[in-house]
C-alpha cells in the first residue's frame, strides 16, 4: 500500500494536547454540576410535595369528610410504599397540609 504524505496519524503530543484539554474542560463541568446538585434536590422535593398535596385532594373527592394521613394515601394505593422527597426527606400530612420533616437515614 502506497502511502500518501499528511496521512500519518496523529503523533503522541497531539494525543496529549487533546487529553488535557478534555481534562481542563472536566475539571470545569464537575465543580458547577456538584454546585447545582442541591439546588436541584431542593425543586425535586418541592415537585414531590406538591404532587403529595394533589393525592390528598384526590383522596378527600374519594373520601368526603376525611382529613388521610400520610399512611392512608399508602394503604389506599395513592402513593408508593417509600412515600419521601428524592433527596430523603420525609414528609407529613396534618389536617390536610403536607409538610417536610427532614431527611432520614
């Protein structure tokens, strides 16, 4: 096979050169995501609450005169068994207001 100048491949520093740029660019992206990660568990659990809170609406068009407990929308197929934000907290229902607890385990 006949070989063709300027079609050698790439040498070892330009391997590198390409290696550490992609490293720079890693070294950048990580700090921020990391930085957005609370950010993003606190909207995550604000999203969950609110769609607790639509449950027990649900839950009293269903069972009129009744204020459900955390327990009772479990039991009634409303929520799943591991009724908590994504982050862990835990939450609450008292006369009808879903509130947060604090983070378990």
């Amino acid at each position: 096979m006949k070989k063709v100048k300027g079609e050698d491949g790439f040498t070892l520093i330009e391997m590198m050169i390409v290696l550490l740029i992609i490293s720079v660019l890693v070294l950048i992206a990580i700090p921020n995501v990391a930085k957005h990660s609370e950010k993003i568990d606190e909207k995550g659990c604000e999203a969950y609450v609110k769609m607790v809170e639509g449950q027990v609406v649900a839950y009293k068009m269903d069972n009129p005169n009744s204020d459900p407990s955390l327990d009772d929308l479990i039991a009634g197929d409303y929520l799943p068994k591991e009724a908590k934000c994504p982050d862990g907290t835990e939450l609450t229902i008292e006369n009808g207001k879903v509130t947060k607890l604090g983070k378990s385990g």
